[in-house]
C-alpha cells in the first residue's frame, strides 16, 4: 500500500487538496502494516537464504493475517488499491479494528519468537556479523535508503524528518545501527517491526471520527447513497469516471518512507487529467548499487547474504 | 487549501540556500528559478551542472549531500526537448532541491554525476535507456531495463505505441 500512498500524495499534493484526519490516520495505520508484511516476508526469505528453514514458516504465518486485514479492507490480499485521491475508497469494515487490535496484542510475542531463533544463534550471526560492509558515507554516495542506509548509521527517517500523512502525530523510535554489516541491517528492520507495531497501536488508539475522503465534488467520487438522491452527484460521478479530473500544470516530487526506502514519485502536469510524466525513483533500484561495494573482498558465499540484507524486491527494481 | 502560484523571481528567492549558494558561485549558470508547491526548482546551464551539484553538495548552507534520484522528461516538439531532472536530498538538513537541465534533441548529453555520487550510475543508464540522454563520462553508459539489441528508446514522446518491429 506504500505505493498506493506514494502516488495519492503526490497527485493531492498537485492539486493541494487536505485530507481529513481520519483517511490520514487509516493511512498511517495501513501503512505501517505493510512494513510488517513487507519486513516479514523479508526476514523469513533473508533467514531463509543463510539457511535458517523455520523462520520462513513463521514469518508468513503472521504474514497472512496481515494480508488477510488489506483483503478486508480493500478485496484483495496482494496488488492492494485502498487510498484514493482525496482520502480512502471505503469505510474499513466492521470487525476491521477488532481483528488489528487483537493482532497488534500478539504480535510483539510473535517478534520474540523469530529473535529465539536468530538473534543469539551462532550460525546465523557467524554468517551476518561483520559480513558484507558499507560505510555511512558509501551508502549515501550510492543512493542507498531505508534501512540498508540506517543499519550503516546515517540517522534519516522520512516519516519522523520530513513528515506526511499525518505522521508527525505519531511516537516512535528510528533504529540506527552503526556497524554497517548484514546484521546491523537485520537488527534495524526487526526493531521496526516493533516500532510499527507501536505506531499500529496509536493509530488504532487515536483514530478519529469523521469523513473518509475530502469535501472536493469534481475530484472525489461521490457517495453511494447521494448518487441515488441527488442529481449533482451523479453527474459528478459520470464525469469523474469517464473524463476523469483535471489537475493544475505543475511539477511535484512526494517521497515517503517506504518499507525498503526512499519511494518517490515525480508527476509533470500539463493541465489534462492524464500525468504528462510519471516517474518512480525506487528504494531497492538505488539499493542495489550498493552490492557490488559490499561484496569487495568478501567470500562468494556472503554475496548471498548480502543480497538478503538489501531486501531485494526485483519487481521494484526493473519497475 | 488554495494552490499559491509560483514564485519565478530569482530575487525574491535568494533567501534559499541553494539558490544564494548558486548564485554567488556563478549567476549566468543559473538560468531559472521556481517555487512552487513548496518546492524549489533550480534550471543550470547544461555545461555547469556537475560543478554546480559539487558546490550544493560541500556548500556549509546547503549540504545536498544525497541524490534521491535522476530523470528526465520530453517535451517532444518543444525545444529544448530534454529536461533532466535531478533530485537532491540534504540529510543534515532534511531539505530537498531540484535542478534541471535543458538538452536539445540535436546533441541530447549532459555530463554525468557519477563522479560525485556514484549512485548516480543506475539511474543515468536508465535515462540513457528510456530517453537516449548520453551521460559524458558515465563508467558503463549501457541499456539497464530494455535488452541490449533494443532499437529507440522507449519514453520518448515520438516512438512508436507498437515500437519499431
């Protein structure tokens, strides 16, 4: 849902629309449950890779409640599209909160468990200690973001420093890991797992009352029910769905913190309801640069590692 | 919230570090400037864009030390054609840049940053690829997401839907 999110900022930002509190909490509250899923199913492929079998099994037993919340939400487990431009399609479910809730009770237990297992185990920490190295100031010079960029020290969080969506109303810690191995990097994204489970919880705790979409006939379909008994909303609706909205000339470049790193879109409008550019700058296809400078010196066997600690995701890189 | 139209007046803009930073070091290299949407955008001249991202990278004011991301955008018929875009991130000081380059679509080069950032490898062979922007100076300027016997590139406003074959 990161990248569902990535582009709906954008565009709002385009057209400078303001989103009420609740679709922005809702926002920050999917999101952060896609870092789970997205860091779970990292960690169980990652320990998987060094050759720790079990975690796997683990990690997507919890993996798929997470995806069973988005099927609640949105319909689909995988490929989700929740956030609209001007706020969220629907309200979540009934039951829908209860379910996070009860989730978000466990979960840390959950996180417990996969550090059992990898945290102090000799094996794994023989192939991730001081394995694979990247200085701070490489990893900036590669364009290395998220965690592989924090697990060398560099302390940047885009949701804490340059906040959107309603995170700067949001307590949590950023891990920073100074040593720059696999294992400053494994440590780093499983003490965000912790973290987001927090800022689940607070978003779960604080989520307010009110609309889930903007006040902005014209570029936020209408509701179900007004479309029945109001002539404007149905015009506006045909209109929205065959021509769809037109958004002012422009340029913007919205970036958030997503699971891997540094997600940004840059949208170019020409005036039309079609973007004249769209252009994603992704995490992992600036992470992966930072590879071959890991891998300098080291055993072919660590490249494996190594690959597992940039969290690869190949479907983000070729785009 | 109402858009505010943006602000083109360099002088109105010289409080930004960037810019002042810019236009201190070399003014005719700056050929334009805009704030708009809360974001600042900076046009160099083509032949100063490497020097130009040094100077914002050391600069104590400004300190871009990070680039987030190169692209470029075609304005087919318009000349000039090309616009590259770079993004540039300050860590220390959690602000963000854009400068752009205009290329015309008779010698579409620019130099390349690689030598200041080199992440700036991936992301100037995909323009390469998509765009056919040549990058003087680039250590592996190859195609990166088409395969290599890959006739045009493929962003380009006038190629064709079907392609060429």
């Amino acid at each position: 849902m990161t990248n569902n999110l990535t582009y709906v900022l954008a565009v709002e930002k385009l057209l400078g629309l303001e989103i009420p509190p609740k679709a922005q909490w809702m926002r920050v509250l999917m999101n952060e449950l896609t870092r789970i899923n997205s860091h779970l199913v990292w960690l169980g492929t990652h320990a998987m890779d060094i050759g720790a079998l079990t975690v796997f099994l683990y990690c997507f037993r919890e993996r798929e409640e997470v995806l069973k919340m988005f099927e609640m939400v949105s319909g689909q487990r995988m490929m989700t599209s929740y956030f609209r431009v001007g706020g969220i399609a629907l309200e979540p479910p009934l039951g829908f909160f209860e379910r996070v809730r009860e989730f978000a009770g466990r979960f840390p237990e959950k996180v417990d468990e996969y550090e059992n297992l990898l945290t102090g185990n000799p094996i794994f920490l023989m192939r991730t200690k001081g394995v694979a190295k990247l200085t701070a100031e490489d990893a900036i010079a590669l364009g290395a973001t998220g965690p592989t960029l924090r697990g060398s020290g560099v302390d940047i969080d885009l949701r804490r420093d340059m906040p959107y969506s309603g995170y700067e109303n949001f307590k949590f810690k950023v891990p920073v890991a100074q040593e720059g191995d696999v294992f400053a990097r494994y440590m780093c994204r499983v003490l965000e797992l912790r973290e987001s489970i927090e800022i689940v919880k607070q978003a779960l705790d604080g989520m307010p009352e009110g609309p889930i979409k903007a006040d902005a006939p014209g570029i936020v379909l209408p509701d179900r029910e007004k479309m029945k008994t109001q002539m404007e909303a149905l015009i506006y609706h045909f209109k929205i769905i065959t021509e769809g909205f037109a958004v002012p000339a422009g340029e913007v470049y919205q970036a958030v913190e997503s699971p891997r790193g540094e997600m940004g879109y840059y949208i170019v409008s020409d005036g039309t309801a079609k973007p004249y550019r769209v252009h994603m700058r992704a995490a992992c296809f600036a992470n992966l640069q930072t590879l071959a400078k890991m891998c300098e010196g080291g055993l072919i066997a660590d490249v494996v590692a190594a690959i597992g600690s940039i969290d690869i995701v190949l479907g983000e890189i070729d785009r | 919230m109402p858009l505010a139209p943006a602000i083109t007046d360099a002088e109105q803009l010289k409080g930004h570090p960037a810019v002042a930073c810019l236009l201190a070091w070399n003014a005719a290299a700056v050929t334009g400037v805009k704030f708009d949407r809360e974001e600042m955008t900076i046009w160099v001249d083509r032949a100063n864009i490497r020097e130009a991202c040094a100077i914002l990278r050391d600069d104590p004011e400004c300190l871009f030390n990070f680039l987030a991301d190169v692209t470029c955008v075609d304005w087919y018929p318009a000349e000039p054609r090309f616009e590259v875009v770079y993004h540039l991130l300050s860590i220390p000081k959690k602000e963000r840049v854009r400068l752009k380059v205009q290329l015309d679509s008779a010698s579409p080069a620019v130099e390349s940053l690689t030598s200041i950032w080199p992440g700036a490898n991936y992301f100037e062979r995909e323009v390469f690829d998509l765009f056919g922007i040549r990058f003087n100076g680039h250590p592996y300027m190859r195609r990166i997401l088409m395969p290599e016997d890959w006739e045009g590139h493929p962003l380009r406003k006038d190629y064709p839907v079907e392609g060429y074959r």
